[in-house]
C-alpha cells in the first residue's frame, strides 16, 4: 500500500495532537478550574488533526488506532463515556439531553475527564442543543398565547422528556389545551411526567416508534404545533420523507405549524463525536432540508451557534 506524503504528515501531526493532550494531566493544574480552557484547547486540537487525516485519505481505523489512548482518557467523563457506550441502545438519549441541559459535569473534579467535559459543556456543540430547546419552548408559549377559537394542541415528537415543554409556565396553559408526547423510550416519556409538574394534567404520552405510532398519534389530533427535535439527526432521506409527509397530511391542522431541526453541514464537532465518541450525525444544508418540503410554505433559520438548522413549515 502506497501512503501519500500528505497522510504521513497528517499522521505525525494526529500523533502529536494525542500525545499533547495526554500530557495536560502532567503539564497542567488540574486543581484550578481555569485550566478546563488550555484542556479545552488541546481537545479542540486533536478534533482538528482527526478531521485534517480524515480529509488527507487516512483510512479510518487508522485513525481510530492512533487515537485509541485519548478515546479511553474521554471515556472517564461520563457524558463521552455515554456516547461511546450508548447505554440506551443509541446517542444523543434524552440522559444526555437532561445533562447539557443541567450544564452538569460527571466526572471526578481535578481530572482531565472533569475538563474536558466542563470544556464540551462551555462549547457550541452543546449550546446549540440549549438553543434547539429554547426556541422550541418559544414556539409552544407562542402557540399556547396565540388568540384563539378553543383550546390548542402541541404533539411533540421524540420528546426525550419534554425538557421544552418543561419550561413553559403552567399559568399560560388554559382548560382543553392538550400536550402530546411520544418517544420510542418509555423512561424518558416516565422521566417527563415525573418532572412536569402541573402541566401533567394536560398531557398524554404515546410511547413507541414514531412510524409505528402515526396510527394512535393521528387519532390524539390534528394539531396546532408539532415539534421534532434529535431525530432529523439521524433519518436518511427516505425515512426523513416518510416522516415529514406523515407530519403535514396525518397530523398537521391547516394554519398549523410543524417544526424541526437538523444538524447542518459542516459541524466542526463532527470529528471527535464521530472517532472519540460513537456519534454520527446526518447533516444537512438548507437546499436539503427544503428538498424533503417541495411545494411548502417553508423558513430554514439557524440558531445563534450555526451549528442547528431550524425549520419551520406553515401548513
Ligand atoms: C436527542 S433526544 C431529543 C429529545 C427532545 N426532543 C429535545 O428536544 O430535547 C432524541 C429522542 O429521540 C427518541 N427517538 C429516537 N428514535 C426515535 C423513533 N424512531 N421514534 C420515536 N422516538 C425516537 C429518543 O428516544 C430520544 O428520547
């Protein structure tokens, strides 16, 4: 096999990338929680170096092998460890959301793992999953404050347990609106209902695959705002077709509005969620996103980061 000067270069300097960021337990302060930047620093290094192998024609185990030692660092940070492990069965599991959302660190202070999860915590990739929660507990308020007829619906689809609907304060919520939840992990629709207070009263959970749940969603409707966020994330285009088209002619109410959000290209965290964690995401660029919505009233918006596009359909 031929290895490209290129390759050999983009190796060396991989290598050196991992060895530099093994080496901050040594040449560091792991006491003084400042020292999360220079950790952060080094981490944001490696990601670049795997990224720059990667467009240099390095095979992909190769890479894999050369950044195995940093891998194991990573996996004593319980948030990098859970998305090496998938302990649910697949990434980006309403635990993981519940966790960027609390801005929480799980691993052991004045270890490497502590700063670089406070790092990861500090960074674009997991603000603009706050920013993704946010604008969606803005588009429930909105629809829920919007003057009305009768009382309004909001299904939210692969809801995790609902940490948008969670925000909304009960005293904007009037007698006959109606929350629907459907997630294909019953603990997280569990998780929602124990944390949602007095909003419970107002909602009902359909567990299961969404495809496989269009039947009995479809029955709770149609609604005033339907909301899907993390699972555009990992939908090839077909399936994305199949979904969305389901969303606009079973679930949608004329008027209404469906919403979701997807990963756009370019993600520069795409390096190290996909070779020191286990996380693939599908990006997509606006054209994409209004491929998969031909003929629709559609604005693709991206949250303040740029990392998450938001797509908003008036049906
Ligand atoms: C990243 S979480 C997002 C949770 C929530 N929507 C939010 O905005 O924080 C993704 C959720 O999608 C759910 N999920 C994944 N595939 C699904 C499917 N085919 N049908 C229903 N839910 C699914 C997972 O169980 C998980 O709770």
């Amino acid at each position: 096999m031929t290895v490209l000067p290129q390759s050999m270069d983009a190796l060396h300097r991989l290598s050196d990338a991992v060895d530099g960021f093994l080496r901050s337990e040594k040449e560091f302060n792991l006491g003084d929680p400042a020292t999360q930047m220079l950790v952060g620093g080094r981490f944001r290094t490696l990601g670049t170096q795997i990224g720059a192998a990667a467009l240099a024609g390095v095979p992909d185990e190769d890479i894999a092998a050369i950044v195995q030692p940093a891998r194991s660092a990573c996996a004593r940070s319980p948030f990098m460890r859970s998305e090496q492990e998938w302990a649910r069965g697949y990434p980006g599991d309403h635990q993981l959301v519940e966790h960027v959302m609390a801005q929480a660190n799980g691993a052991a202070p004045g270890t490497l793992a502590w700063h670089v999860e406070a790092s990861l915590q500090h960074s674009a990739i997991t603000q603009q999953l706050r920013n993704r929660v946010m604008h969606q507990a803005r588009l429930i308020s909105d629809v829920l404050t919007a003057p009305r007829n009768g009382p309004h619906s909001v299904l939210l689809i692969a809801s995790g347990a609902a940490p948008d609907l969670r925000l909304i304060p009960p005293g904007i919520v009037r007698p006959g609106d109606r929350f629907v939840l459907t997630d294909v992990d019953p603990d997280a629709l569990s998780l929602a209902q124990k944390r949602l207070g007095l909003l419970n009263d107002f909602t009902t959970v359909v567990p299961g695959n969404v495809f496989r749940a269009l039947g009995p969603l479809a029955e709770l409707g149609p609604f005033d705002l339907v909301v899907v966020n993390g699972l555009y994330d990992y939908l090839n285009d077909r399936a994305a077709v199949r979904l969305t088209e389901a969303v606009l002619t079973r679930l949608c109410r004329p008027g209404s509005t469906f919403y979701f959000s997807c990963t756009a290209v370019g993600n520069p965290f795409r390096w190290p969620l996909e070779f020191l964690m286990e996380w693939s995401l599908i990006e997509r660029d606006e054209a994409a996103v209004r491929a998969l919505l031909p003929g629709r009233n559609v604005s693709v918006g991206a949250d303040p980061t740029g990392l998450a596009l938001l797509t908003h359909v008036r049906v």
